[in-house]
C-alpha cells in the first residue's frame, strides 16, 4: 500500500542546479511535482513528451513558453498545460529579473530519473547524449532553447 508522503518547503530530492522534486516516480508517485528555479537563458532545448503531459504554473517571475512555434509570456498565477507530442520548452528571457520560479507537474512520472542522468553525467553540454538520454526516457529534443529562438546571448 502507497504511504503519504509530506515534503517541507526546503527538502525534497533535488536533480541538478534549480530542481528540487517533491515527489517523483523514484519516491512511488505517478507524477512527478517539482519546483524549478529558472536562471537566465537556462531553459530547455525545444522537446516533445511521448507520454508526458507537462504543465508549468509560475510561482515568482516571467517565465517564456514556447508551444509549438508560439512563445507566451507566463506572469505569477498563470499556468501553460501541454499535452503529450506537442512540442514546447521555456525559460527566463529577461536579463533584469532573478530566477524564474515555476511548479511543474509532468503525469506519468520518470522525468526525475532522466534530469538526474542528464545531470550527473553533464549530458546538457553533449547534443548527441541528451537525444540518446531523451529518448530513452521518451523525450526528443527537436529544436533549439528559445534564448537561440531569439538570438539572445547570455
């Protein structure tokens, strides 16, 4: 039988730099729940869930999302839900503001295990081991991060 489980504000399971999880598949959730800090130009490569509904409900700051070939800019409150092959990623496009704080909730679970691989093994700086690492975890990285999108440079 599933057991309750409480996570304070300051603990949880963090996978890399800004990402702590709640709950994820590896602590016998079905969802993964987590709390991301986005720094500046940050964000993801542009990227398709198999499975994955993944929704963003920004907490402090402007977060941009892109949905397909459309970019929206995300304030406090708002909340963006992308269904499975629908491509998207996001990130924190302005220079001035810190870390962008957004909850995300990706049902099923399992992105804990491939942000804590792609993590730990450095596979954000090598293209070809985070498509290899994506789509073992059914992820395809299918453009560039939105900063690219926009010619922005850190």
């Amino acid at each position: 039988m599933a057991q309750a489980r409480v996570v304070r504000a300051s603990d949880g399971e963090a996978y890399g730099p800004g990402l702590v999880f709640k709950h994820g598949s590896r602590t016998g959730a079905p969802f993964d729940f987590l709390i991301v800090d986005v720094g500046y130009l940050t964000g993801p490569p542009l990227h398709v869930h198999a499975e994955q509904h993944d929704s963003f409900y920004v907490l402090d700051g402007v977060l941009t999302v892109q949905i397909g070939d459309e970019l929206v800019d995300l304030m406090p409150g708002d909340f963006a839900s992308v269904p499975p092959g629908v491509p998207h990623t996001f990130d924190n496009t302005r220079k001035d503001q810190p870390a962008v704080k957004v909850c995300n909730l990706m049902t099923p679970g399992g992105l804990d295990e491939f942000l804590d691989t792609a993590n730990t093994q450095g596979a954000w700086r090598d293209p070809a081991q985070l498509a290899a690492l994506g789509a073992k975890h059914g992820s395809t990285f299918i453009g560039p991060p939105i900063a690219a999108k926009l010619g922005l440079a850190k």
